[in-house]
C-alpha cells in the first residue's frame, strides 16, 4: 500500500466518524441506573425517583400510620395529596416525584387500609361539573346523596436543596421529603425524607 | 500533493464547522419574530452546536407571536442543555475554534432563560415550577462566594419568587426574599432603588404585573489581531421608560428593574480569555515556525538527505497548516433577542378582563409614537395575580385566551414545511 493510499483511507476514516458521530441515537436504558445516564447534571435523575419513592412508602408502612387510624376509628383514614413545594433549582420535579410515590401507596396498600382523596383543581372542576348535572337531572345518580371525601390527613411533598459552584464544579444536595399532616389538629404525624447529594464538572470553556 | 490534500482535508472539515448558520438579526431585519419561527421551525436542522442558541431565539419569537404553551416548551429544552449538560465539542473548541463548542450560554444568558421560563410556569399556574427556575436564575447568576465572587443581583427574579412565597401564603419566605432584595447595592445601571414596590405591603397590595420590556440586549465582538479579545457591546435603542394605562387610567411610569448589558459584564472575566490570547501567539509562533521548517527540509532534500528533508518539510506542512487552519477567534454567539431593559408596573386592579396600553419614551421624555400599544388583553383572576410581559415593539402579541395562548405556532402556516 502506497503513502497515498493510507492517507487516503486515513480521511475516509475520519471523515466516517465524522459523520456516524453527528447522528441522533436514542437508546432505552434502564430508569435504576443513573450510571448509564449519559447527561452530567447535579440534579434529580430517574433512579433517584425510585430510592425516594421506595424509601418513603418502607417508612409509611413502618409507622403502622392506617393501623393506627383504623384502630381509633375503625375506619380507612382519607388521604389528600396538597401542592407540592419546590425549593429546588429543578422544574418538573416534585410532580413527577408526587405521581409516582401516590401510585406505589395506592398500588402497595389496599382501600380498606388508606384512602385517597383527588385534589387536582382540574379534576375538582371536573367533579363540580359532574355533579351539578346530576343534581339537575342531566346525568343519572346512584341512589343516595354522596359527597366529596373530606380528608383526615393531608399529604405534602416539599423538596429543598443546597445548591454551590465554584465554577468548576456544581453540587447540589437534595432533599425530598413528604409529611402527612393530621387536618383537625394540623399535627405531624409522619415525615419521610430521602437526602441525595450530587456534584458535576464544568470544563474551562464553559466557565 | 496528493498526501498534502489528504492532511489539509480533514482540518478544512473540522475549521469549517465553526462557522455562524443562523443570522436571527438579519432575520429579525427581514421579517421579525414571524420570520424567526419560520427560519427555526426544524432545529435538527442546523448543527448541535447552535441548536441551544436558536431555541432560545425561537422561544422568544413565540413569546412576541404569542404562542406561550409552545414558548415555554422551547424554553425548557434549551433549559435543560444549559443546566443538565455538559457541552460539547470541548477538545475542538481547545484545539480549532472556540465556536465549535455546544453554546450553553454566559451565565446572564443562562439566568435569562431561566427567568423566562419560570415568568411563562408563573402565568400558566405552576407557581412551584416557576419558584424552581427563579432559584436557577439566582443560583447561575451566582459565582463562588467562598471566594466573595459575585452575588446574584437580578431584580425581577426577586420580585417573582416574592410573588411565589404569596400565592404560597409563607409571609416569611416573601419578607426574607425583600430583605435579600434590599441589600443589594443601589446601582442605577442595574436597576431604579426608588422603585415603590420593595416592601411587604405593597407586594400585598398589588395582583397585577406588567412586566415591560424595553430595546435589545447586549451583542458580542471579536477584537484583536487575532479576534481573541471578545467585547461585550451595549445595543442601541431609544425608549428608556415607558407609561402603563389600564381601561384608560394612566397608572403611572415603569421602573427600571433590570438590565441585562450590566448583567453581561459584570461577571468577570473567563478563564479561555487568557487561553486564546496564548493561542494568538502560538498561532503566529507555529505558522514562522512551519514555514522556516519547510524551508530547511527544502535544503536537506537538495543537499541528498532526502528522507529528512521530507520529514521535516512534512513537519513544517504540519505546523504551517495548524497556524494557519487554526483560530484564535473568541466566541461570540450570544442571546441577541434578549431585552435590553426591564420594568415593571404593578397594581391592584379589579378582578376581570381589562385592556392595557404602553406608550414608550425616550431619554427626553418624548413618546415614541409608532410604538404604543393598545387593548393588550389582561386578565385578573379573583385569586392570585394577573400577569402580562409585553416588549416595546407594536407588534408583540398578548394571546386572548388560553386557547390562543397553547395553539402550535405551525399549525395554521402551510407554507411552512
């Protein structure tokens, strides 16, 4: 093979990796791994929505919070999920962090142990609506007036984080916290907290 | 010849990318922010390396079109490149040109988009979104304090988290936001100290913010022999204030709140200042050096030591083409579409529809008649606030309702692809 003939075949080369590296890929990956994550951010990742979610309901349970209730008032205690706050740098957080332990509780306790209440104020207009046509005869009605559950406890997520750079690197500790809140005496009755603490690098051209 | 094409092709390619490929002031010149949507409608389109650049652009032409559902999607995408990654193309960027790296922004550019976003969050009732975004914009306008670095002094992102702490009902988190605010130097070039709406009562007192925007933001120059030195230039525009009316009432003249030309330069100075300066002499060093080199392979090859004299003139090719391939040139993309200046208005209006009008002024208090606004729609609700952002520009469109406001700019423009 000449000089040439290896330059030659050294530029296609390159040029091939050019090309094959300016390709959009999408790869499923496993939402457990932050590891594989190819994205360098200091801020919530997907396993950390699993830790938290896993960690929160394992402390609900172990509070025995429905035995309790059910003991005093032999009855499933009602549970109102309120506005989450978010004292984060990150948007989109707390709902998807919300959704996700609701849908474990519902999933992993059974109605005659907690009993949720949906305060969406899409949904609360929806129900208005709802029942407005029945009371008007608009829509059928089952027999008995029934009426919205009105809530023992309120559920509220509240995520805080301490944020610091110097320039070269970001961290940010994360805290997730939910606290069920007794409605008639405003009492804590449970808080679960998750804390994750994540640094990342910026290169020299971006400081 | 033909190995010396082989060596030069590889580098033309990679110089090549570094090159602009969007021009939104020519654009914005030719059709304004309809243009601007039009020229952007397929980001993927242009390279990875501008693409954070012109979602911004984008996101701002469908704020001024009106397209806010769709504005704040852009807004957030490009949120997440500035704040969740790492860049790009950072070895070509070292070794070729500093415009081949991915664009994340300066930090006023980063706090901006934060800001925008967490302002279209605010106004479409997600109020702990929006907290988040204004905590972003403070945190990246933040420098190493341990260090006594910067410190963030943006004022409208101030004024919106006091707004969240009331729609939150926590008076502490409000009151400790505005003693933060208070503390801030009292710099005219950053913002008007005399403004009346510092305090916790009048934060109560008022549902309604006109946040006013006034001119464009600062532009980037390459200066130098080598273009290593970038200059941050002020835009030049005439409005300096402006009068809100509603139904008719005047309510008064804004107040200056922020500007964004003196949240560009006052972050210091970047570490790849010094970095292409140094490249500037190495640029020049390796061109002499490479040229001299050939010259000397030229003498070994004549002299019968053909086998060094291709070397070192190949070394010298090397050299030569490096120094002449490779540049020096500072990064100056940058967020052209931003505001040069913000002011608000704030006031307690009767819940309801009402029509807004903004006249504009100049430096001698002269109004700038092709500017004035008029029925900009504004919407107070019986709870929490009624909010508008409009821009000195007759064109800037306020949408009627939610419907208008979630439309796809794409929808209704067949000529669009």
């Amino acid at each position: 093979m000449t000089k040439t003939s290896i330059l030659t075949l050294f530029v296609l080369l390159f040029l091939g990796v050019s090309v094959t590296a300016c390709g959009n890929e999408s790869t499923r990956v496993d939402p457990k791994d932050d590891e594989e994550d190819p994205i360098q951010s200091s801020g919530p990742y997907s396993s950390d929505l699993i830790e938290v979610t896993n960690e929160v309901v394992a402390q609900f349970k172990k509070k025995k919070i429905s035995e309790n209730f059910r003991a005093r008032y032999n009855d499933a205690p009602i549970i109102a999920v309120i506005r989450p706050q978010n004292d984060t740098r990150f948007p989109e957080v707390t709902q998807i962090f919300q959704e996700n332990l609701v849908a474990e509780l519902l999933d992993r306790t059974e109605r005659t142990e907690v009993r949720f209440s949906q305060r969406d104020s899409d949904v609360q207009a929806e129900i208005a609506k709802e029942k407005e046509a029945k009371e008007t005869g608009d829509r059928t009605d089952r027999t008995g007036r029934r009426t919205k559950l009105g809530a023992d406890y309120f559920l509220k997520a509240k995520f805080s984080t301490l944020s610091v750079t110097d320039g070269e690197y970001e961290s940010d500790t994360i805290l997730y916290t939910f606290e069920l809140i007794d409605t008639e005496t405003d009492e804590l009755v449970f808080k679960g907290k998750h804390l994750i603490k994540r640094v990342s690098e910026k290169s020299a051209v971006y400081r | 010849m033909k190995w010396l094409i082989s060596f030069a092709l590889p580098l033309l390619v990679l110089t090549g990318c570094a090159g602009a490929t969007y021009n939104v002031a020519e654009s914005m010149r030719k059709g304004g922010y309809k243009q601007v949507l039009e020229d952007t409608r397929n980001i993927e389109e242009f390279p990875e390396r501008d693409q954070t650049l012109i979602l911004n652009w984008r996101a701002h032409a469908k704020m001024g079109l009106g397209y806010q559902e769709s504005a704040r999607n852009d807004y957030l995408r490009a949120w997440n490149m500035m704040n969740n990654s790492a860049g790009g193309n950072v070895a070509a960027a070292y070794a070729w040109n500093e415009k081949s790296k991915y664009y994340m922004g300066e930090p006023y550019e980063r706090m901006m988009n934060s800001y925008y976003l967490g302002l279209l969050y605010y106004m479409h009732k997600k109020p702990e979104d929006a907290m988040a975004c204004f905590r972003n914009a403070l945190f990246v306008d933040t420098g190493d304090l341990e260090a006594n670095e910067y410190s963030a002094d943006f004022v409208p992102n101030m004024i919106m988290r006091s707004r969240v702490y009331m729609d939150r009902g926590d008076e502490d988190g409000m009151k400790t936001q505005l003693e933060e605010l208070a503390r801030l130097p009292h710099d005219e070039r950053n913002f008007d100290s005399n403004c009346p709406w510092f305090t916790v009562q009048a934060q109560k007192d008022a549902n309604t913010l006109i946040w006013v925007e006034l001119g464009w933001g600062p532009y980037m120059t390459a200066e130098g022999r080598h273009g290593e030195v970038r200059v941050i230039r002020e835009a030049e525009y005439s409005e300096r204030y402006a009068e809100v009316f509603v139904d008719g009432q005047s309510l008064g003249r804004t107040y200056k709140l922020g500007d964004t030309y003196f949240q560009a330069t006052t972050r210091g100075g970047r570490p790849m200042d010094e970095y292409l300066k140094a490249k500037g002499i190495a640029k020049d060093v390796t061109t002499v050096a490479g040229a001299a080199a050939i010259g000397v392979g030229i003498e070994l090859a004549r002299s019968g030591n053909e086998t060094a004299g291709a070397i070192t003139a190949g070394v010298g090719v090397g050299l030569l083409l490096y120094g002449l391939l490779s540049s020096a040139e500072a990064d100056t993309r940058c967020n052209v579409l931003l505001p040069g200046q913000i002011h608000l208005m704030m006031a307690n209006v009767p819940p309801g529809k009402h029509e807004v009008e903004v006249r504009y002024f100049d430096s001698n208090s002269r109004e700038i008649g092709n500017m004035r606004q008029r029925a900009l729609p504004l919407l107070v609700p019986e709870r929490g606030d009624g909010m508008l952002v409009v821009r000195s520009d007759p064109h800037y469109k306020i949408p009627l309702n939610e419907k208008e406001r979630a439309e796809n700019p794409y929808a209704k423009s067949p000529k669009l692809r």
